[in-house]
C-alpha cells in the first residue's frame, strides 16, 4: 500500500476561474523521498496543504497512511510532521517552550510548567535533537531573538520530536545560509535512514532535489512529470563534452567527419548519447587542450523541461 | 535512574545521530489527550501573560477604569432611590463584567496567532479544535480572573466588600462565565484575521454586553428590542446567577434578582454550547477553507 496516494485532486480558491490543483495523481511509496517541484504558483504548497490537512480539497481524494485527509484528518495527524513555508513558532515563547507545546498536542509526554519538571525521555530526546542541529545554545531564548537560520532548525526539532512516519517540507531551507543548509540535509538525511521515514519536499532549490528517488513536477496545476531525477535528465538532456584544441579548426572538421553536433562558443561542446565519452575522444587525432566532460543536473533538466512546457507562470 | 540532566551536555560528532534517540511514547488514551493538549494551550496563554508587561498592566488597570472611575462616578449621581446598594451591585456587575471582557480581549490573540501563523502549528496537530477553543478560553480566563481580583481591591478602596463564602462562590462560578465569554468572543473572532478589525470587534462583543446585561445600570424596566436583546447576551444570566449568589437570602434579592438561578445556569450551558460550537466551527472553517 502506498503512504501518500492522491487521486484525481482539484484545488479551486473561492473566486478563482482556474483550478490551483487541477485533477492530479500520484502515489509515494513507504521510505520514499520525493521532490514536488514547480515555478511560484504552480501548485505546490496548495498541494501540500491539503495532504497535510491544512486545506480543504474541492474534490478527488487523498489517502496518507490509509486514512483518508478529508474524513480522517485525525489519524492523519497522527502520521504526519510538517515544517511550513513560513515559521509558524511563537516568537514570545522561548525554543524549548515551542518544542514542549508541540510534544504535549502530539501526546507526547503530559505538560508541565517547567522543562526541569518535563519527563526524563523528553528532555533527553530535546537535548538529543537540539545538540544535532546545533542550537543547544539557543534552547531557552526566545523565539524572536533567534536569526531564521536557528529558528527554521528549531521548527525541524518540532517536526520529528512524535517521529512522524512522514515529513512533509515546504521550503524547508528557505533563508537559510549554505553551511545551515547542508547541516540540515545532513540531519534529515540521517533521520531517513534511521527510521526510514517518508520525506516529501518541496524546494525551489532544484540541487537540494539531486538524491531523491522521485521527482514530480507540478505546473499551471498539472502534474506535468513524475519521474527519477536520472529518467529526468536522461529523458531531456544530454551529456556534453567540452573540448579544445590549438588547431580548432580540424578539431571541428574532424567533428564533422564524425557526425557529431557541436557549439563552437567559447569552447566547443559537443552533446552526445547512446554512446561514451570515450568513444568521442577516440575517433579525434587533433591533440586537445581542453577535456572536461559535463553532466548535466536535476536544475539543467527542470528548467529545459520547463522551457519544453511553457515555462513558469508569472 | 539519574533523572538530572545539564543542559549544556555535548554529543561528540554534530551533525549525525550517534545513538538512537530516546523514543518518546504518545499516551494511549484519548481523553487524557485532550485534556493533556487542553493543560498545554492554558499553560502558553498563562506564560504569555507573564511574559507581557502591557498585559499585566492592561490587567490592573482596567479595573480602575470600570469599577473606580465608571462605577464611582455612577454611585455618586445615581444611587438614590434603587431599593438596594448601587454599590454592591455594581460590584458584583464589574466583576463579571471584567471577567467576560478581559476573556474577550484574550481570546482576539487568536488573531495574533494567525498572523504568526502558529494556529497553523496549532490546527495540524492529532487533537479536538473544541480542545484548541477551550484550552484557550482557559488561558483567557487567567488574565480575567487577575482583572478580577484587581475589582476587588478597587472596590474595598471604595468601601464595599464581600464576604468570604460570597467571594468563594463567584470565584468557583468564575470558570463557566470566562468560558461563556470566550465562546461568544469566538463567533466573531474566529472569523476575523486582522488585528485591527479584532479589536473593534472586542468592543463589539463587549460593550452591548456591559450595557445591556444588567452590568452597572439595572434593567427590570428593559423592553422592546433592548429587552429581547438583553435576554439574547450570555452575559445576562451570568451576571443573574452570581447575583443570586451574593444576594441569595437578603432583602433585596427580589429586586436585584430577576431569574431562577436554575434557569440562568441552563441558559449559560445552552448558550455557551451553542456558541462554542459554532465559534469553533468558524475558526476551523476559516483556517481552512480558502
């Protein structure tokens, strides 16, 4: 059985004359990780609030862990941790107080006034999480003094401190500074791994999609292409080698003899598949004073498959 | 076990999760759940409450506003001729009327939860809205009960006290009129999102409720639509049922108590309900539905 299953889902905002989700399906299996892509106003973060039950679907239906969102919001609750696009802490609250809160809703642990008086298992579990994302420090300040980076950190604690089977992540490393960012990857990752937990993300930074096993492009609130992120290059984009040589000239009438396609700007650049780089390089005599061999990434395929598409919506 | 740990304890490698962490088990049963979850929301409003100087502030001062400076100035024009202290009457009116207004104004913060979009954090999580509704009222209700508690003192300054069991009995009646307020605060609050309009809607909910309800000026001679309005506010029977308390075996009972206290407390549960199920299903309604 699937985790996720989506059927036939439509989104339509009081007032609009288009759908923002418009009749969209797609399943994720257990322990998958799934990139859900898109230009701004795609249909993203709608989609994601409605599997988070945050939202209410116009019609289709959504299935997360068996449960259904719009009948059994509940027990999907139950399954779920989500970190939203915007923070949703309380700023007067310190770190700790936000982390509380959110275990005591969960069932967590029962509530007490001071962390000292919380459950040995909590404050371990606390101290555990904030160690590894590196706010310990920050713990018991309060929200507002806290930068972005420290705060979507703590958010992230919040989320995995009822080990949801799945995670959702809208954005999650939105504002971010890089070292932040790879710290957090490193941990969800981690967090993956331990617990085989379901992650589906949402980014619009496309290299934070490259390790996933699934990608779904949404546009105009259509799933346009569910794929693996290498059936997505392999299907749009082509390998490239990047050449040069002193004699350019019969580096290019030798690519020619070859029937080999190249751009000449700069460098050359010669695109190739069905065959190896090796076997390029092989049928050329002129000597090279350049060889670099280009692979192209989730970004180049995302923005090509989006050239392809349409484009983005503005 | 060694139950203490130092906060600034060190893990050797940041980064990556050495050990599995302590597992943390969710409680199995329901109620204890919402109740849990109905202790965690209270105990936020009352942190927040400590943790803002405007509103403990707010908290005292607004009883020298309605009992030293409205009340005083009515008990020197208009105490004659009534059969009954104005005083003690419109003591007992503040207080309830402080309790209702002061839970109103708590309650318009959901609006401030929204724009920080912690009602989000808060609607996403496995628990009952009514819980949410009914742990914030809760919260509300602390701040009303410290306002309370400042009408009191106001009062003594002015003269005019309660006996021990009086004071006991409003303050275990306290409970079910800050969660008449807040249910009624909700209809209107939880269908507002910005903070400008929730503030003119605490003045919406709580003005006709001071004036109409029988709070500092009596209305046994109300009729017309000030009558029917009068029986339609939650606060009526509230303010009704504490008076039959403190008034309960003196004098001027029958003029100062206008309903069976029975009636009024069946009148504060109906419409209580009412109004914590539809306020609730706003608030819900319109975190979600966009």
């Amino acid at each position: 059985m699937s985790l996720i299953e989506v059927n036939h889902l439509v989104k339509r905002y009081k007032g609009a004359n288009v759908p923002a989700v418009d009749d969209i399906s797609f399943a994720v299996e257990p322990g998958e990780f799934v990139a859900f892509l898109g230009p701004n106003g795609a249909g993203k973060t709608t989609t994601i609030s409605i599997l988070t039950t945050t939202l209410s679907l116009t019609s289709g239906e959504v299935k997360i862990a068996g449960f259904d969102v719009k009948h059994e919001a509940r027990q999907v609750r139950e399954h779920i941790g989500i970190i939203f696009q915007k923070p949703s802490l309380d700023p007067n609250l310190t770190a700790e107080e936000n982390i509380r809160f959110h275990a005591c809703l969960y069932g967590m642990c029962g509530y007490r006034p001071a962390f000292k008086l919380m459950s040995l298992a909590y404050r371990r579990r606390v101290l555990d999480l904030a160690e590894i994302v590196g706010i310990q420090d920050a713990l018991f300040k309060p929200v507002k003094k806290l930068s972005g980076g420290m705060q979507r950190k703590l958010e992230i604690i919040r989320s995995l401190i009822h080990t949801p089977e799945v995670l959702f992540l809208d954005e999650p490393t939105q504002g971010l500074d890089p070292v932040s960012r790879r710290g957090l990857w490193d941990y969800i990752n981690d967090v993956r791994r331990q617990y085989g937990t379901t992650i589906f993300l949402t980014t619009h930074y496309i290299d934070e999609a490259e390790n996933v096993d699934k990608v779904c492009v949404i546009n105009h609130g259509k799933i346009a292409i569910c794929a693996s992120p290498d059936e997505m290059k392999r299907s749009l984009l082509h390998q490239e080698l990047i050449l040069d040589a002193e004699q350019r000239d019969d580096l290019l009438d030798e690519l020619t003899g070859l029937n080999l396609s190249y751009k000449a700007n700069g460098q050359v650049v010669v695109p190739f598949s069905g065959t190896t780089a090796q076997e390029v390089i092989a049928g050329l005599k002129t000597p090279l004073n350049t060889l670099k061999i280009h692979e192209p990434s989730l970004e180049d395929a995302y923005v090509e498959f989006l050239h392809i598409t349409g484009g983005a919506i503005q | 076990m060694n139950d203490t740990l130092s906060v600034k304890r060190v893990t050797p490698v940041q980064g990556m999760i050495t050990s599995k962490p302590v597992a943390l088990a969710r409680r199995k049963s329901k109620v204890s759940r919402e109740l849990n979850a109905v202790s965690a929301v209270l105990a936020r409003e009352i942190t927040l409450f400590f943790k803002s100087p405007g509103t403990i502030i707010m908290s005292l001062a607004m009883p020298i506003i309605m009992m030293g400076m409205i009340g005083g100035n009515m008990m020197q024009n208009m105490s004659s001729g009534l059969g009954f202290q104005l005083g003690e009457f419109m003591l007992v009116g503040m207080l309830v009327n402080m309790l209702f207004m002061t839970t109103t104004m708590g309650m318009a913060t959901l609006v401030d939860d929204h724009e920080t979009d912690f009602n989000q954090e808060m609607l996403v999580s496995p628990v009952s809205r009514y819980s949410l509704v009914v742990g914030k009222i809760l919260g509300a209700s602390f701040a009303a009960i410290v306002s309370m508690a400042g009408t009191l003192i106001v009062g003594l300054i002015m003269g005019i006290t309660l006996h021990i069991g009086q004071l006991l009995l409003i303050l275990a009646l306290s409970p079910l009129i800050c969660l008449s307020g807040g249910a009624l605060s909700m209809i209107l609050i939880g269908l507002i999102k910005s903070k400008k309009t929730a503030n003119f809607a605490v003045m919406i909910i709580t003005m006709p409720q001071m004036f109409l309800s029988g709070a500092i000026i009596p209305i046994s001679n109300s009729h017309g639509a000030l009558l029917v309005l009068s029986r339609l506010m939650p606060m009526t029977y509230c303010l009704d049922l504490t008076r039959a308390v403190v008034y309960a075996g003196t004098p001027e009972y029958n003029s100062v108590v206008m309903f069976n206290p029975l009636i009024n407390f069946a009148a504060i549960v109906g419409l209580t309900m009412a109004c914590l199920i539809i306020g609730t299903y706003f608030f819900a309604r319109t975190e979600k539905n966009r």
